[in-house]
C-alpha cells in the first residue's frame, strides 16, 4: 500500500471512530412529568410560559406523546393553554 493511501486509511478509520463514539453519547431523556413543573403557572392561569418554561418543555419534547396517551396527564397536556405554551416555547404539538 502506497503512503498516501495508509494515512487516508487511517484518516478514515479514525473519522468514523470519532463519529460512533458521539452518537453513543447522546444522552436520553427521563420523561418525568414534574420536570414541566415550571410550566405549570402558564397552563393553570394563561400567563406567559418563562424561558425555564420554554426550556424544559424542549427538553422533554420526546416524552410529549406519552403524557398525551396517560389519562391522568392527557387533560394538561391537551389543554387549550398547553397549546399556547408550545406555540409560544416554539416547540410544535406532537401528533401522536
């Protein structure tokens, strides 16, 4: 093998490690209702969900479809303010 092919080899193999071990680092979401607990002001009242608000509502965007299939959370999640606070929060309502 030439020189200039081994170290494209190499380059390579060493680019794909690198990208394997990133994906394996995605860290997965817990889905805990409570972790929207910041959020609870906006649906309960209609007020502006707060940038914490915003933020958790991002983060547990996986889970949404979950709490919108548990009879128990799905009138919360559902609700004509848990709309608005997505719309607000940019974070766009699951169709599950």
């Amino acid at each position: 093998m030439k020189k200039g092919n081994s170290f494209i080899a190499i380059f390579l193999v060493g680019t794909l490690v690198l990208l394997l071990g990133e994906l394996l680092v995605i860290e997965a979401v817990t889905c805990n209702a409570g972790e929207l607990s910041p959020c609870g002001p906006a649906i309960f009242s209609g007020e502006p969900p707060t940038p914490q608000c915003c933020a958790k509502l991002n983060e547990q965007k996986p889970c949404l479809c979950g709490y919108i299939n548990n009879p128990s959370l799905r009138p919360y999640v559902t609700s004509p303010n848990a709309q608005k606070i997505s719309k607000a929060c940019r974070v766009p309502f699951p169709k599950c």
